[in-house]
C-alpha cells in the first residue's frame, strides 16, 4: 500500500514501507529484528529500553534483542528521498517561471535590455508560450510585443539575450496573422535584425538557436522580393551550404536548412546562384543517397532538385548524372507519399516535359520503368497517376522505335496506355 503526504505544498507519494511501523515516519536508519521486521532504530531502541520483549508489529516474544542494518532499505530510501528533493526544487523552479497574462504585459511594458533582471525575465515569457498554444496567441496577438521583439533584435550584443528574443520569436511564429508585417519589419524598417539573425547562425555549439533562426528566415521569405533580400544578404547562402556539408550535422538542423533553401530559392536569379556558385546539386545528391537521412529529410532533398528542374543549369546538371537521376527513381516508392510526388514530379519533368534524352536513359537503365508501373499500381495522388502515365507513353515510343528494352515491362506499358 502507498500513501500520500502533504509537505511543502507538494504531494509526495512515501512507499509503507519506507515508514517505521512505530513512528511512523520516514525510517533514517532501518533496522531488522530476529521476527524480520524492520524498524527505525531510535524508535525500536525506545521500545526494547522500555522493558518490552515483544516484536510491536507481531506481538512475538523475542528470542533475541539485537538487531541488524537493513542496508538495502537504506539505499533505497536514499534514492527516493534524493529523487523528492529534486522534484521539489525542479517544482519550485517552475513555480517561480509560471506567470499570467498581467504579469506578462508588466514585463513587456517595463523591458529594459540594459536591466540585469531582462534575462530573467524573458526566461519566463519563453515559459509562458511554451505552456500553451493560447499563450502563444496571446504574445503574437498583444499589442506592440513582436514590434518590440525586432527592435530588440537590432541593438543585442549579449548571446544569451540574442538566444531568448529569437526562442520567443521561433515560438509564436505560427500564431502571427499578418506574416507581410513582420516581413516589413525585419527586411526594410529594420534591415539590421537581419545581421542579428545571421549571426545566430553562426553559434556552432547552439543547433536550437540555428533552427529557431532559419525557421524565422523561411517565415518572413513571403514573397520574391523579400527571398531576393533574404538569399542576397552577404553571407548567408555561404552559411546554409556549411549546415548542409558539416559532418555529424544534426538532422532537425539540415531538415530547417532545407525548408529555407526551399523557400528562398523561387526567384531564378537564388537558383542560378545556388546551382552554379555554390555547387549545392552535388551535395544534394550526397544527401539523397545516405541511407542515414530521415525521411523528412529526403522529402525535402527532393523538394528542392525538383525546384532545380525548372532552371536550364539545374536541369543539365541533374540530366548528366546518371547516378543522380538513378537515386531518385529508387524513392519512388517505400518512402513517403510526398518523396513519391517530388520524386515522380522531378523524373516527369526531365524526361516528359523537356523531353532529356539522358535522363531518359537513365531512368530506363536504373529500372524506372517497373517503378512508374508500381506508383501507378499504388494508392497514388490522381496527379501522380497523371504524371506516371504520360512517362509510360513517353517510353512506349522509344519501344516503338527500338530504343527501350523489350521483355515484361513492355508487356505491361502496352497493357496500360494502350
């Protein structure tokens, strides 16, 4: 049986058998009797004093008054007791960062970068709008916060403070409404929030930071001027190329990096940069064949060569690696519903769209024709299904001409598209 006693405010639940059968209390140093029941020895040693022969639990006569060191209960409730102070200072520390909507209005309205206690208490608004998805709503939401948010951005200069305001910002991002503000905000009345963010960037040993702040960068890349202004910032797309390259890279880390450079990555001008400057399909390809990456991190892989496709730079350089071209046909299928769409969508545009004879080869030479048969025989998005069949005619006029390899595939293109 285990009970509960109230102490300090806190429950605590107290194994029986922690306690003294006679005190009743947590047992400081347990003892056993001949009878085997333990007891703690200044209570048990009352009792025997007292005259008394008898076992107090069991009422037997005892042979013998000695008594021995229960070690293991000892240990034990050592461990236990350790573990309660732990919790209660781990509780109270919470306690002291739990705050209410006031409270949180009354740090805001007397914020003070210069004051010691900023620190402190920007630790306890990231406590707020993490308690909740309605705190997260409420900070987004209240009057002047995010605006203030910017501008501390602009003059910080201590890590920490730089680490707490870009934490807060991470959180409520979702539960901003009006996205063109903050957008306005950090890329043209405030450009210099910018330089705070890439700096951020820049700490090695903080990953969370790092995410926080190219979740933010992909957030305000609303439109294709604010990605010409984002992309075209010195330095960065430098720093997104050293995330994705970076040996041991954390995967949530180059997952963030990818939806960024997915992002940014729209206007032709970011895509020739990337494609050409910064050499970025080759490490791609890299990503796509290491069998360690998760499968977010493979959707996005794809995601991007197939923004890729639709640049002339992009499209020559995925068509003349045959072993690219070939890595993508294999994630067709047994990945993801979304790594199928990309992966479908990229084979679909090189070969049927623009009509790549290399790419063509390819796919035919890393047995891209079973695969589309199997996507087609899939549970497949309607547009998958589209795609998968245009690539088959494509390929049943090169069985038509002599250029494909006859056998069961044919056999089959033939059944599906006539």
């Amino acid at each position: 049986m285990r009970e509960k006693m109230v102490r300090d405010d806190l429950y605590t639940t107290v194994p029986s058998f922690f306690r003294c059968p006679i005190s009743l209390d947590v047992m400081k140093s347990p003892v056993s009797l001949c009878t085997g029941v333990t007891y703690d020895r200044d209570s048990i040693q009352r009792w025997l004093d007292s005259g008394s022969n008898t076992c107090p639990a069991t009422m037997q006569v005892l042979q013998s008054k000695e008594f021995v060191p229960n070690r293991t209960l000892q240990r034990l409730i050592h461990v236990w007791s350790d573990s309660v102070q732990q919790h209660r200072v781990r509780s109270t520390e919470l306690e002291n960062l739990v705050i209410c909507q006031d409270q949180v209005k009354d740090i805001v309205n007397v914020t003070d970068i210069k004051n010691e206690d900023f620190a402190e208490n920007f630790s306890k608004i990231i406590s707020f709008a993490g308690e909740s998805d309605e705190n997260k709503k409420f900070l987004a939401e209240m009057d002047g916060f995010v605006v203030l948010l910017v501008e501390i951005l602009i003059i910080v200069k201590d890590k920490n403070i730089l680490e707490q305001v870009v934490r807060v910002l991470a959180l409520i991002l979702n539960k901003i409404d009006d996205q063109e503000h903050l957008m306005n905000l950090m890329l043209k009345k405030h450009q210099d929030s910018l330089t705070s963010l890439f700096h951020a960037l820049k700490q090695e040993q903080n990953v969370d930071l790092k995410i926080d702040s190219l979740k933010i960068l992909e957030f305000i890349a609303v439109d294709a001027e604010s990605k010409l202004l984002i992309a075209e910032r010195e330095g960065l797309l430098s720093e997104l190329k050293h995330i994705l390259t970076s040996n041991g890279a954390d995967q949530p880390l180059i997952g963030a990096c990818l939806s960024c450079l997915v992002s940014i990555s729209v206007p032709k001008r970011v895509k020739s940069k990337l494609i050409t400057n910064y050499k970025l399909i080759p490490e791609l390809k890299k990503l796509i064949t290491d069998g360690n990456v998760t499968v977010s991190t493979t959707e996005k892989v794809l995601k991007l060569i197939e923004t890729f496709c639709y640049s002339k730079q992009g499209r020559a350089e995925i068509c003349n690696d045959s072993n690219l071209m070939q890595a993508i046909v294999q994630k067709m299928l047994k990945v993801s519903s979304v790594a199928t769409e990309h992966a479908v969508t990229i084979v679909w545009s090189v070969c049927y769209l623009f009509r790549d004879q290399r790419a063509q080869e390819a796919v035919t030479a890393g047995s891209g024709l079973t695969k589309i048969l199997m996507v087609m025989q899939s549970n497949c998005s309607p547009g998958v299904r589209q795609m998968s069949g245009d690539l088959l005619k494509i390929f049943r006029m090169y069985y038509k001409t002599g250029k494909m390899i006859v056998g069961r595939t044919s056999y089959w293109i033939k059944r599906v598209v006539g």
